[in-house]
C-alpha cells in the first residue's frame, strides 16, 4: 500500500474521528477555561446573595470572548485527523472577535445586572406585581437575543448594529434556534443551581459545541442570504 492510500485512510474511521472530536473539546476546554480564569475564580468564591449581582457581572466580562473563540474553533475544526489545530483557532478567533464580542456581552451583562438589582429589591420598590414578570421575560429575551449575537460575532465581519439586529430578527425568525438556545440556558442555568458555576466553566466547550449545532440553520441562512 503507498503513502497515498494510507494518506487517504488515515483517520476515516469512526473511531478516529469520535477521537478526534475527543481531543479538540479538551484542548478548546482548557484554553476556555485559561481564558475566563480571572473571572471564574472570585465568581466560584462568592456567595449567592443578591448584593453580589454586579460583583457576578463583571466576572462574567471574560466569559463572551472566551465562549467567542470556542465556537470559533469548533466551527473551524478540520475533518481530517492530521490538521488538527484547536488551540490555534481559538486564539485567532479570540483574537478577530473580542472587540465585536464585547459590544454585545457588555450592554447584555449591564441589562442583567440592572434587572438583577430590581427583582433582589423589588419589595421596596413598591410596583406592580407584574412588573416582575415582564423583567424576566426582558432578560430571558436578553439572553436568547445574545446567543445569537455571539454566534453571529463569532463566525462574519458584520458592524455591531448588524450583528444586533440579525440576532433580533432571527429569534423569531428561527423559532427552532430560539426553542434549542432557551433548552441550553435553561441547562447551564439548572447545572449552575444544583452544583456550582465551575462546573458549568468545565462543560463549556460541549455548551459551545451545543450552541453551534442549535445555530446550525441560523448559520447557514446567514451564509447564503447576507454574506456576499
């Protein structure tokens, strides 16, 4: 058999590539985990009390870049089992989208924290009961709308307004991405209240890859009806 044809069967099989798979989620895992370290760590020690909501947002800052880059590098990733670069697309990723990332993961972090404070003190604020409905409502629409603005971000070179207004219009555009995108909040969310917010931090290149499979149809309309 020649170099060729062992070339051409090299890394075809199941096997190889579920390995394959294996071994870009743990290196993308690590370097997500080296990116949002700085976050994590005092977010991990603090205590769930509602005064250290802003505290909570500003260590979540490093989280959307971080979670940029991994759907990046997972959207990239090769088939072929000799080309596997992980660790160096999610760098270039991290690199290309941080700033884009940013001016969707700020406002939707400073909305959060805003709402967070008016829900813990809600009592005092002596408004309608309702009112508290409609924030959650505000703040899950919030989080649909910035998934699909971070995924967006992460994979074309639109202008922020673009991005912020693809995300908007294809929540209900694409009900299936929304309906899939609520399932992983709800997920991350339910992890998060059961155990700790690292073990979320420790599943978060499968939440990537997760997150890319729901966008899969946003993905593809993006490609074909946007980009030139």
């Amino acid at each position: 058999m020649n170099d060729t044809v062992r070339a051409g069967q090299f890394g075809a099989g199941p096997l190889s590539r579920i390995a394959a798979l294996v071994y870009t989620l743990l290196v993308v895992e690590g370097l997500l985990l080296a990116a949002t370290l700085p976050g994590l760590v005092p977010l991990v020690l603090l205590d769930r009390d509602a005064s250290n909501v802003p505290l909570a947002a500003a260590c979540a800052l490093p989280l959307g870049p971080a979670l940029s880059a991994a759907v990046y590098a997972l959207h990239r990733r090769s088939r072929d089992i000799t080309d596997l670069r992980p660790a160096a697309a999610f760098w270039r990723g991290y690199r290309m989208n941080v700033l884009d990332v940013l001016r969707m993961w700020v406002p939707w972090l400073l909305l959060l924290t805003v709402i967070g404070v008016s829900l813990a003190n809600f009592s005092a604020a002596r408004v309608p009961g309702w009112w508290a409905a409609l924030l959650v409502v505000i703040a899950a629409a919030a989080t649909l709308w910035v998934a699909n603005a971070l995924v967006i971000a992460s994979l074309f070179a639109f202008r922020a307004r673009d991005v912020a207004r693809l995300a908007a219009y294809f929540l209900g555009h694409r009900p299936g991405v929304t309906l899939g995108n609520a399932g992983l909040v709800i997920l991350a969310g339910g992890v998060t209240y059961l155990t700790s917010e690292a073990v979320v931090a420790l599943l978060g290149s499968v939440l990537a890859m997760l997150l890319l499979q729901t966008c899969r149809p946003m993905i593809v309309e993006v490609t074909e009806e946007f980009v030139a």
